[in-house]
C-alpha cells in the first residue's frame, strides 16, 4: 500500500537493510499522484505477431500463451479495484507536547526521542491518505484485501475498473493473517473465481493485478512464476509471534500499492493475495508474498459472518523441527513441528499428554512440515473440536493422542516462537566450563546471577559464555547474544547445578543428540536439541 500526502510527489521507504522484508502497504510511506485514466490492454490480435515468425507455425505456441496471458487479464481486472484509505493522524494544539501524545508513526525513531516532551509546533491539519488493491468476491460488493491497507482507516474510498467509486464500510480484520473485509453499496459486480492454492505448484505461471505506485499506474498486470511455498518468518510491519505467516512466493513484480491485490492462476482463479516483498530498495526486486487463499478465505467467512475471527487452539508454543530434532526422533527427511513449551497450566495438548520437545508430524492423519501449517490445520477448527495428533520421540517412537481444543486467547494457537537479541543487564563472574555442549555456565543460586532477576522458580544452570563452534553455538544465549539462557534439564532430568549438568552429560557419547529444556527470560521455555562433543573433541 501506498501513503499519499496531499500532491506532493515523494517516494520514501521504511526499508534499511539490504534483504529485510516489510509489507507491500509499508514500503513507501509518501507519494504524489495526479489524476490519470485506469490503465487497459488493447486486445490483442493473432495478426498482430505473424510477421515476427515463419508461415510454419512455430510461433503458433508462443501465440497461445500471449493469448492465454491476456485473456486473463481481460477476465480478471473488472474483479479488481483501487483502495484509498484516509488515515488517523494525531493532531496537536498550541502548548502540546510529544509526551502522552502519539507521534506520527512515519518519523524515525531518533527524531521521536527528540521531540518527546518538546513543544510541538502547530502546524496545518494535513490529511493523511494510503493506496492499495483489493479484488471483489461476491456480487454485492463483498471485497477482500489486506489488514495492513485498512489499517487505522477513518474512510475508504473504492474504485471500480469503470472508474465509478464507492464510499466503502470496513466489515473486519484480521492482523494475525494480514486479512481484510470491506463492503460497499453496489450490486451486479464480476466477483473474481476463487482457486486452490493448496493444489498450487512451485513453477506454475501466475499473474499479479493490482494498483503500484498510485493512481498513475492502477490497474496494472504483471507475470511471474510461483517461486516458493511455505514461506514464513517474514519480518512484516505488525507482525507477531502468533502472526499465521505461510506465503507464496513469486517473481511477479509487486510493489508498493500491489497489496492486496490478486495473485491469479492460468485459470484465472485467484490463489492469493498480494501483501509483501524483499527488497534492498522498497520496490520489486522479484521476491514478492502473497497470502494464500485458502487461509484468506477462511477468514473472509468469519469475517463476512461475525466481524471477527475466533480461532481455536492446542495451547503451545511452537518451532520448526531441525536436522538434529529430525535425528533424535529418527524421521526419514527433516520436517515437523517442536513442542517448546505450554501455553498454560490447562493447556489442552498438556491435558492430552503431548510434551515439551515432542515433533507434531500430522494432524488427523495430514502431514505436518512446518509451524504455519499446523497453525492452520488448528486455527479454524471450532473450540472443542477433537483432533488426532501424531508426534515422534526419541529413537523413532509415534504417539497419536487426541485433543480437544479451546478457543484461543488473544489469536495464540501454536505460536511460532521469536528471538529478541537485546540482552538484559546482569553480572558475569568465573563460572565453570562444561567441555560436552562448549559452555561455561553457574548455578541459579550463585550470587554473581542476581543481576539477571530470574524467576525464584527457575532453577539450573545459567550459560554465561558459549565457544565459538562449539555444539552449543547457535543453541544457546549468553548474556551478550539475547541470553542468558538457563538449563533446567537434560532428557527430563531436572538441572540444579554445573555438576548435575555435567554428570548428566557423563552418560552420553560425543555425537549423541539430547534434548535441553531451556529458560530465557524473553521468550519463555523452549527445546533445543544439540549434538555433544568429548571434551578431547574440538
């Protein structure tokens, strides 16, 4: 989506490193349009190529794709509209200051510590508009686009390709999976075909319509492949642990504007929506995202219905399964999903007697490879539907147990955990060295860790330094990486001290894989799983 301020033709972006990733509504934050026709395609004629080729016939293929394209497009398009949002802004009178009052979310960050209990300096009321794509679903003005082009809306202007517009009622969104629902008073309207993107295969030819830029280029169709699936832990604007991120990745050029516009199939069925991009510029560098429709329209549904979305859950935090998990449990490929830790103490899959360091690998009999997918195959079940999941153990074991699940607090179904590098303060002083996992660690009770103001109930051992290639390294926090972390336990056997950590360890060979039951005051619990080493190996 793009954010217009007045007529003033600015293009910035929120984007500083080279390969972040921010959603296709954030990337430019001002830009100017003028007026301008929507865009069209003349139709094509198969007259118009012959001269390119030879009276054989070998161009006739080609034709037929070019054909293939532009009917599509010709399809499509009248589905697709053009979305201007004018926004919230925060106002300030005479005497003002920054302080309890918020400030405009485009400035930097240094410039709002400056300006924080400053005067502010009155200034013209200025409206603030945002640009985006949205396509139409049901003949009577049902439209699906994004959550972030919404966002903070106080009105919504749609735009229809006949160039006829709507004042437009925001009936729900849904930030979790970055959907949205708005509704405007019309009837007769071409709703787009919906597809499978389940069914959706890496390679396949894909179309992306939609409005880049503002209003000078609406309505405009690019052609791509789709690049990947799975694509998730995209570091969106708005995101969360708990965000359902599952994308389908393209090299359609998508920029910004495109969000929430159409991802369509050679069909012409639509198997996403438009919503983010990596780029080291903010604008297409071909790795574009789009939600898939699958999950889009399943909230479309609740949102259509309720206003809002009601999930149901397993009540655990969760994480991608990695070579070493897959190892330990004795999966043939590395897939699957790591139980960290519960969500509470009546957390339904603790009920049900999955625990901590578990790998889900299906759900009623569908496999699972990933968090996002399990956080599907749950999120739209219904609160005390029962579900069958299997999960693998050490050295091959499979447990299939049934859970009934509950409704979900605040959108947690099986959140994918997050890291936050930023370390708390707290005392480092000698510690001792545990030669197996690469560490040096102390006891929770020795007085050197009270600067990191754990829990009195957590109780192991604190890791105060980790060596470089170490089997450690990559596992576990220090205080300098985002840590300290704390051991509670080796293979269920609860941690106290350097020594239990190190007696533990005494049983098991160089290569062997155990499972650590892990502490971090940010995150939580969580499993991690390490090969060890002797402590003659380096």
């Amino acid at each position: 989506m793009l954010r217009i301020k007045r007529r003033h033709l600015t293009v910035g972006t929120l984007v500083t490193v080279s390969v972040a990733v921010v959603g296709a509504a954030g990337l430019a934050q001002h830009a100017r349009t003028t007026q301008a026709r929507p865009f069209s395609v003349a139709p094509s004629s198969q007259s118009s190529t012959r001269h390119l080729g030879t009276s054989d016939g070998s161009l006739a293929p080609l034709e037929d794709l070019s054909n293939a394209f532009a009917t599509i497009a010709a399809r499509v398009k009248p589905s697709v509209v053009y979305i201007t949002v004018r926004e919230k802004s925060p106002r300030f009178a005479r005497g003002d200051t920054g302080r309890g009052f918020g400030l405009p979310r485009e400035l930097p960050p240094e410039f709002r510590e400056f300006l924080r209990g400053l005067p502010i300096v009155p200034d013209e009321p200025r409206d603030v508009f945002a640009a985006g794509s949205g396509f139409i679903v049901s003949p009577d003005g049902y439209i699906l686009t994004n959550a972030h082009v919404v966002d903070d809306a106080e009105h919504v202007t749609v735009r229809l390709l006949d160039r006829r517009e709507f004042t437009a009622k925001v009936v729900g969104r849904d930030p979790t999976t970055d959907v949205a629902v708005v509704k405007i008073d019309a009837s007769g309207l071409t709703p787009a075909q919906l597809g499978n993107s389940e069914a959706a295969r890496v390679g396949e030819w894909v179309l992306a319509i939609g409005n880049p830029l503002g209003e000078q280029l609406t309505f405009t169709v690019t052609q791509g492949i789709i690049s990947a699936k799975g694509r998730g832990a995209l570091s969106l604007p708005n995101s969360s642990n708990r965000s359902i991120q599952d994308f389908i990745q393209t090299d359609a050029a998508i920029n910004p504007g495109n969000s929430g516009g159409p991802l369509v199939n050679v069909r012409g069925e639509v198997i996403g929506i438009n919503a983010a991009i990596a780029s080291p510029t903010g604008f297409n560098a071909g790795y574009g995202f789009a939600v898939p429709i699958d999950l889009a329209r399943a909230v479309m549904d609740q949102l259509i219905k309720t206003g809002h979305v009601e999930r149901a859950a397993l009540g655990i935090t969760v994480r991608d399964a990695s070579p070493n998990d897959a190892s330990y449990a004795g999966l043939p490929n590395i897939g699957g999903v790591v139980v960290e830790d519960y969500g509470s103490a009546d957390s339904p899959a603790k009920r049900a007697g999955i625990q901590p360091g578990d790998i889900i690998i299906s759900v009623d009999g569908k496999p699972v490879e990933y968090a996002a997918q399990l956080q599907e195959a749950i999120a739209f079940r219904k609160p005390g539907d029962v579900v069958s999941v299997e999960v693998a153990r050490k050295g091959g074991t499979r447990v299939t147990t049934k859970v009934t699940l509950r409704r979900a607090d605040t959108g947690r179904v099986a959140s994918a955990d997050s890291d936050d590098n930023e370390a708390p303060n707290g005392g480092e002083s000698g510690g001792v060295k545990v030669s197996a996992l690469g560490i040096t660690g102390v006891s929770t009770d020795n007085s050197s860790v009270t600067g990191f103001e754990l829990p009195s109930d957590v109780r192991g051992v604190v890791v105060l330094r980790v060596d470089d290639g170490s089997p450690a390294a990559g596992h576990l926090l220090t205080p300098a990486t985002g840590g300290p972390d704390v051991i509670l336990s080796v293979e269920g056997t609860a941690m106290r001290t350097t020594e239990d950590l190190q007696n533990a360890l005494s049983h098991y060979r160089s290569g062997d894989i155990v499972t650590l039951r892990v502490y971090n005051a940010r995150s939580g619990k969580r499993i991690e799983r390490v090969q060890l080493r002797n402590s003659a190996s380096r």
